[in-house]
C-alpha cells in the first residue's frame, strides 16, 4: 500500500514538471558573430518574465546537460549569463537557454558564429557580413560621443579602457573618456572612419582583453527652428461669391523630424469635425515636398458651396503652435472703382467742355453779346470804343497796306458793319491841336487800343523816336482797364528788337494776325480774324449788318 | 535627395529611433529591445503620426502622437499591469488611432523635443517616459526614473 502511493506521490510530483517542460515556447533564433580569443557573454533574457522569480538553464549544443556554473571553468553560466572566457572555434553552434518561472517556459536559442579578427597589423580579406563591428554616428559641428558596448556579467570587472582610431591610440585633448564613452568635442569629417575600443576584463584573477570594432560615420543635420512657417494664408480676407466652390491651400515650412500637426480648424474644431454632418466644407489631403533641410506641406480646404454663414468667419490653418486664418467676403461693388471712373468722366466733360468752349469762345461771346445786348448807352464816360495807334512805314507798299488797313478796312468793318467809333489819329483830330494833347486828352476817351503793327516798324522803331506813340502805350499800359488789341499785318518772326512795352503787350494779350488782303471789297466782320477783333472789342450797341 | 511626395491620403512618418548610446530599436519574438546596431543587425522601422485632437490634452508637454512599428503592424501603449504602468505591443492599425475623433490615450505619448533628442511621455500616465537601458538587448519600457538608470532621450529620424 505504502510504495503505490509513494510512486503515486512521486508521480504527482513529477507530472507538472514534466508538462512544464514539455510546454516550453521555442523563441526564434539569436544571431551572435564573436571573434576567437576573446572574452563573450550572452544575457538570457525573455522581457516579460524578468520582473519575476524565474529559473534559468543554459545548455549547450545539442546538449541536455547544463552549462557548469563553476566560475573557473571557461565557459560557465554566471547568474543569466553564459559567460566564455575566452571564445574557440570550438565554441561554435546553437546554445540553449531555457527560461522558466511557475506558470511559462520559454526555450531561446542563440547562435554562435567564431570568425578570427584580424585588428591592425594582421589585415587579411573578412567576408563583410561575417563582423561584429558596431555602427555609429557622430554629429558634425557638434560634442557627440561614441560608447564601447561591453555586456557582461557583475563579476566582470571593466577598466583600462583604450581607444583607437585607424589603429593609432586616440590621445588628442579633443577626445576624452569616461566610463564607456568617448566624448568627442566639435566633431569635424574627418573624425569619420575606424575605432575601436580596448577594455581590460579581469575575472577569477585572470585578464582578458575586450576589443569593439566601431564604424563611426559623421552626418550633418541642422536642427532647425521648431516652429513651423505658414507662409499662408497670411489673415487675409478672400472675396468669394455666395454658392460657388472654393479650395485654399495651407503652405508651411516646417523641419522633417518635427511632429506638428497640420490642419485647418473653424470655431477650434477641426473642419471635418465641424461639417461632419454636411461635408460641406472638407480638408484636403496632405501634399509634401521633401527639401535638404525642411518640408513643404500643403493642405487644402474644400468650401463645396460657400453659404452666408461662411462670411465673416475665422477659417484658421493650423501648424504646431502655428496659426493663419482666412476669412470669406462677398464681393461688394467696387465704390473705389466707381469714384475713380466718375472723377474721370467729370474730367473728361470738363476738359471737353473746356476745348469747346476755347474753340467756340470767341462765337459763344459775340452770340452772346448779339442776343443780350444793352439797349441804353454804356455810361463810362468815353467817347470812343479805340484808339488806333499805326506805324507809318518808309516803304511805299507797306506804307500803303498800313494806310489802307488804318484808314479803309478797319472804318469799314468795325465802325460801319460794326457800330463802333475810333478815333484814328491824322483823320479825327482837329486841327492845328498839339500833336502830345490831341493824344493824351482823346486816348482817356477810348475803351481800347488797336496796335498794328509791320514787321518794318522795328527797325523804323515804332516807339522808340516817336513820343505820339510812347504816350499813347504808355497811357494804354498804366490806364487801369484798358485793353490792348495788337494786329500783325505781316508774321512778325523775332520780336527781340521789339520795345519792352509791346513785348510786354504781346506776351499779356497775344495777338492777331491779319489774313485778308488789302481790298476794299469782300470785307466782312464774320470771317474769323474780324471775329476775333470784334471779341477784344467792348459789346457793341447793335450787331454787324 | 530631393523628390516630391505627395500623398494621396494622411500617412504616418516613417524612421527609426536611436539613443544617445547608439543603440536602436529591434523588434523579436513579439518583444521591442533597444540593441546597439551593428552591420549584421536590421533596426525596426517606427510609425508615428500626430494625434489630430490634441485640445483636450496638455499643451506644453510637446506634440501628442501615436508610435507603432510598420512591419508587424503594432503600436505602442500604456496600461497598468499590476499596479504598474507598463508599456505594451498592440496589433493596431495607426492609421485608425489617428482617424479617431476622440484622443486615444494609452496610445498616445507627448513628443517633445529639445536640440537633436526627443523624449516620448506617456499622455495616460503623466511622468512616465519611454527608456531603454544602456546596456543592449535591454527591453524598451516606460519610466519615471528619469536620467538616472535609464536612457529616456533619443534620436528620432525620419527615413525616405
């Protein structure tokens, strides 16, 4: 009775671990390249049970019997660790690492790989995938450091560690070690290239030398700003009509690493959370166009049909900490345009009225003058509408044109056909009068003065011998309200020989040029040279006949 | 180098995660591990994209995003696992994390950055950080041991 239930018992006793061990789960294959001569050691780990009491066995290839835990011996499990001191060829193969606690077991295989490094000196051909060199990278421009990777148990002891660069220990004040790592100060290019670190590896008394090859390469990266640019919208209003479609793009600049998130927003809520009913109003999908340091972004939103609520409203793209908004206007009728276009046109009838009136002035006013003429006498005192002030010429036909213009054609047209009275001198002055009286007392007497003149009478000097005619412009001039009428017979080309006063005359009142002949028939006061006399005329008491 | 890239949907940022210690991320037998990289060893690329909520989260802790691993597709999230906050490997499709409407928060780990380095803090548990250990093979977790036996800066670098 009592040895069925001892096997019983035992049986009992045995059958979970002997489940256990058969529901252990086998992890995928580790990977390790180790060189020979060197110490190695391999942590067993599976992370979800190590915060937990677990039991861990290493076993070798093909081996059910557990790797010694003895510390002396070369290769030996030392807590998790499988630890050999050193690496053989021999060595090579999956190992074995069962890990278990109550509950779960899992089975890790490790597969060593031996190669031989050859390490300055004793270069010969590796096969490249066969290393166990480390990749790291340091930073241009910048203090970086490099670290010599060195796992091994507790009962290891690390220390005399070296440095190397293309096989020449690194002594430069650039670099300096602490603890595992090489600082390196202002990385520069050519601090790329081939480490390697040296550790001395003491354990049972017996030293070991550790040695990591590093393939360290050196990148330049600008850490830009973190802010992303939207560089728009920019706040901008856009005048969109009411029912149309409308898409705005959201342009940002924006560093490749950063994370900002990029959308547009109404009422801060996103537009596709707002409108998530309607779908009216969408946002785009996001365009990218990667450059050397930054990113370009571009993300759109979609107005389906903008409707009246739309205007007026904040529609904001957002960047990170980032933001522009656009806001909807309905295009009003342009009131600038209009007031441009109306000031124009006045301007226009202005100047238009204005040349109208400068080519017709001079009918406009005897139309006028002809239409609404005073009936009465103009009670100003005088007794005549001109004086007529004429140069007598040495040469016999301008002396006689002068003659016939002064005593024929002038009487004719505007005493006769007009109804003015001038008072010519040498045919309306009484006689045996002092020439210097008849002048002064008739000339306060006259309205105007008509000066005609030849180009012949510069070089006789109209005024510059004859006091008759100094005193009558010199009356003409300082008399207030009197009008100089000035009549070229000919085209006077230089007046530079001309006195001041009828220059000053010339240049205040203009003159005008005589274009008829010197007939006594065929005269008219409608053609135009007798139009534009009759114009500087005093208004006559009754039109020309 | 330059190419333009336009996308026809939102698409998470492609990298990779390194430490100061050059170690960088490698996903195996369903564990994520932070392993110095060597020539013979593939670093798992990250997923990460910007949670496009963030308005009920905090604003100075930097951006809020979601992490995940593009092959297998999982992500990274936060929950308690005996009283503690540990950090776990979900199948999830990143992508339906951003899509949501609401914050998902064990997903989610404030980004913040400060010169070349990031920090990624869990938003359900304020404090906790994500770190690795110096030495390799260590298993990536969350932390609120911060700068002392865990490394929680890294280098996040966007692959194209």
């Amino acid at each position: 009775m009592g040895v069925p239930c001892l096997l019983f018992c035992g049986v009992s006793l045995a059958l979970p671990l002997f489940v256990r061990a058969v529901e252990c789960k086998d992890s995928s294959v580790k990977n390790e390249i180790i060189s020979v001569d060197h110490p190695f050691a391999f942590n067993c780990t599976y992370p979800p049970l190590t915060s937990e009491q677990v039991n861990i066995t290493w076993y070798k290839p093909s081996s059910k019997i557990p790797v010694s835990r003895n510390t002396q011996s070369r290769i030996h499990q030392d807590e998790s660790w499988i630890l050999f001191l050193p690496m053989t060829w021999a060595d090579a193969g999956i190992y074995q690492c069962v890990i278990k606690n109550i509950n779960s077991c899992h089975r890790i295989h490790v597969n060593l790989t031996a190669f031989r490094k050859y390490w300055c000196g004793t270069s010969r051909n590796v096969l490249p995938n066969l290393s166990d060199e480390y990749l790291q990278t340091l930073h241009f421009g910048k203090d970086d450091s490099l670290m010599c990777h060195l796992n091994f148990p507790k009962s290891c002891v690390l220390d005399l560690i070296k440095w190397y660069k293309d096989c020449k220990e690194i002594k430069e004040e650039r670099f300096n070690t602490v603890g595992m790592k090489l600082f390196v100060k202002n990385v520069s290019a050519e601090d790329r290239g081939k480490y390697a670190c040296q550790a001395r590896l003491t354990h049972g008394g017996k030293e070991h030398t550790v040695l990591n090859s590093i393939s360290v390469d050196v990148k330049k990266i600008e850490y830009g700003d973190r802010i992303p640019k939207i560089t728009y919208p920019r706040n901008n209003s856009i005048e969109v009509e009411l029912g149309s479609t409308l898409i705005v793009d959201c342009n940002i600049t924006d560093v490749r690493e950063n994370t900002n998130l990029r959308c547009w927003k109404v009422n801060n809520t996103l537009v596709d959370l707002y409108y998530r009913e309607s779908k009216r109003i969408r946002e785009g999908y996001e365009s990218c166009v990667p450059f050397e340091q930054y990113n370009r972004y571009t993300v759109n939103i979609t107005f389906l049909q903008v409707k009246m609520e739309d205007y007026g409203r904040h529609f904001v793209c957002h960047a990170g900490v980032s933001a522009a908004y656009i806001v909807l206007k309905l295009p009003v009728p342009d009131s600038r345009a209009y007031l441009i276009g109306g000031f124009i046109a006045l301007t226009g009838v202005a100047v238009s009225v204005m040349c109208i009136y400068n080519v017709f002035k001079i009918d406009i006013v005897l139309w006028y003058r002809s239409t609404f003429r005073s009936t009465g006498a103009i009670d100003d005192g005088k007794l005549y509408d001109a004086y007529v002030l004429y140069p007598k010429p040495q040469s016999g036909s301008q002396r006689q044109e002068v003659d016939m213009m002064v005593l024929k054609i002038l009487p004719e047209v505007l005493e006769r056909q007009c109804g003015y009275k001038l008072f010519i001198f040498g045919r309306d002055e009484l006689p045996g009068q002092a020439v210097a009286s008849v002048i002064d007392e008739n000339i306060k007497l006259c309205r105007r003065l008509i000066i005609i003149i030849v180009p012949e009478s510069l070089s006789f000097g109209l005024l510059k011998n004859m006091s008759e005619e100094q005193i009558t412009v010199y009356n003409a001039l300082i008399q207030d309200g009197m009008k100089v009428i000035l009549i070229e017979l000919e085209k006077i080309k230089d007046y530079t020989d001309m006195p001041e006063s009828i220059k000053y005359i010339r240049q205040k009142h203009g003159a005008i040029r005589w274009s008829g002949d010197f007939t006594e028939e065929s005269q008219s006061a409608k053609t135009k040279f007798w139009k534009k006399v009759r114009f500087h005329m005093p208004p006559t008491r009754y039109p020309p006949s | 180098r330059q190419k333009l890239k336009i996308l026809s949907k939102a698409e998470p940022l492609l990298g990779n995660i390194q430490d100061i210690s050059h170690q960088v991320w490698f996903f195996q037998d369903q564990t994520l591990t932070a392993v110095p990289r060597k020539n013979c060893m593939v670093p798992v690329t990250v997923t990460l994209i910007s949670c496009k909520c963030p308005e009920t989260l905090e604003k100075d802790k930097g951006n809020p995003i979601y992490l995940g691993l593009k092959e297998p597709e999982l992500c990274l999230f936060c929950e308690k696992v005996k009283d503690q906050p540990t950090l776990q490997l979900k199948e999830q499709n990143i992508m339906d994390l951003y899509y949501e409407n609401e914050p998902v928060k064990p997903f989610l780990f404030y980004h913040s950055q400060s010169g070349r380095t990031s920090t990624f803090e869990s938003v359900a548990f304020p404090g906790w950080f994500i770190a690795v250990c110096s030495q390799g093979g260590c298993p990536v977790i969350v932390t609120q041991d911060v700068g002392k036996t865990y490394i929680t800066d890294f280098v996040w670098s966007v692959l194209y």
